[in-house]
C-alpha cells in the first residue's frame, strides 16, 4: 500500500522547492500539497527553515512572536493565507505585550494519533511536540482553511479542551473577496486576537480597538477596520 502525505504549503519560494525536491526523491509515495492559487503570498521562509519544515513537520517562526520561549498563549497556522492573519494578530499582541509564540503546521497529520505502525513511524518526534507545543502553555489557537472541528479532531494530542480554540471555514460563502471569505468565516487576524483575549480572560477592549470590536460583533462594517 502506498504511503501519502498531505502538506499546507504556506507561501511560495523555498518552501514549495523543498517539497518538490523531496517528492521526486520518493517512490510508492502519494504526497498532495496544498497551494495558494494567488501570487500576493510572500515568500517567508529561508531554505533552512523550508528543510526543518519538511523534516518536522512544523515550524516555530522566531522571527514573530513576543518573548516566544515563555508565551503565555501559541498561535499556529495551517494554510497560506491563515498564516498571513496569524501574523497580523501577532504584530497586534506584540503591540499588547502579550507573550506568545507562531507555529506553521506544514503536515498537521504528524501530529495525530497514530493509526498504525506505518504511520507511527511518520510522527513528528515527541521533542519536536514539546518544544513547539510545551505542556506549560495550555493556552493555543488554531486557524486552518479547513473545517476547524476536524482539525481539533486530527491534533487530539495537542489539544487541551477548553484552553484550545479553533478557528477555521464554518461553511460561509457569498463574498467577492478572500478577506471578505476570511471574515465571514471568522477567521480573520481579529478573530485570533478576540479568541486569545477569551483563553486569557483580558478585557477583548485592551487588545481591539472599539471599531475593531464593533466590526466583529457585526455592529460596523469591517472594510477599513479589519479587512
């Protein structure tokens, strides 16, 4: 039986170069990468951190966050334009003074339960779970361009019940545009700020400003406020 995996890949460059490297070093393996079809997303990854990516399975960005090594909250993205707004509620809390850490699932299923022998032998190893995800940072928010239920229901291991919020398409349509879709879905860089506001009991009002707050609780419109 053919061994698959399925990889988010978050922006163009190196990142989709190293996976194409690899997949044609294969054989008897089924990979699917998911792609951004737009070409506004930015290259973001050097090609160390698209090789530790493709080895781990995800990425801690050092480059984002606030104080990282002692967050009080994770971020973590899957998906190109879901790590775009992960970034952007990043720099708000940053401006907060909110600790926190950026993760980029690039393969959220080496992350799962194992269902067997062959597929325990992919998981990403449980140093690479701790330091991404410490047992000491229950506080996590996950924003995926899937369902987020079914995300929650794959990344069992990494979820701690009610300190874990998941943001993702809730079957909403209807809009001209990918901010608008991101919106609607409630996944948009404000939603993430509004969610950890939630896991941390602050005030939503002392991370949004009242306009911010206004859009999201459908009071104002969100052009020019959010999206």
């Amino acid at each position: 039986m053919a061994e698959s995996r399925q990889l988010c890949l978050g922006v163009c460059g190196e990142l989709p170069l190293r996976c194409l490297r690899d997949v044609y070093q294969t054989h008897g393996q089924i990979w699917t990468l998911v792609v951004p079809k737009a070409d506004t997303v930015s290259d973001l990854f050097t090609r160390e951190e698209a090789e530790q990516l493709l080895r781990d399975g995800a990425l801690r960005l050092d480059w984002a966050g606030y104080q990282a090594r002692d967050p009080q909250v994770t971020l973590a993205a899957v998906g190109a334009y879901q790590l775009g707004q992960v970034l952007r509620a990043s720099r708000r809390l940053t401006e907060r003074a909110v600790a926190h850490s950026v993760v980029y699932l690039l393969e959220p299923g080496r992350f799962r339960v194992p269902r067997n022998e062959r597929e325990a032998a992919h998981m990403a190893p449980s140093e690479v779970h701790h330091r991404l995800f410490p047992d000491a940072v229950p506080a996590r928010l996950f924003l995926t361009h899937t369902r987020p239920e079914a995300l929650l229901g794959v990344l069992q291991p990494l979820n701690t019940g009610l300190r874990t919020v998941a943001l993702g398409y809730i079957n909403h349509g209807g809009t001209l545009n990918t901010g608008g879709l991101l919106f609607v879905n409630r996944s948009t860089w404000a939603h993430c700020v509004d969610g950890v506001a939630r896991q941390l009991d602050i005030p939503r009002g002392s991370l949004l400003e009242r306009e911010e707050v206004a859009a999201l609780d459908h009071r104002a419109a969100p052009e020019g406020r959010i999206i």
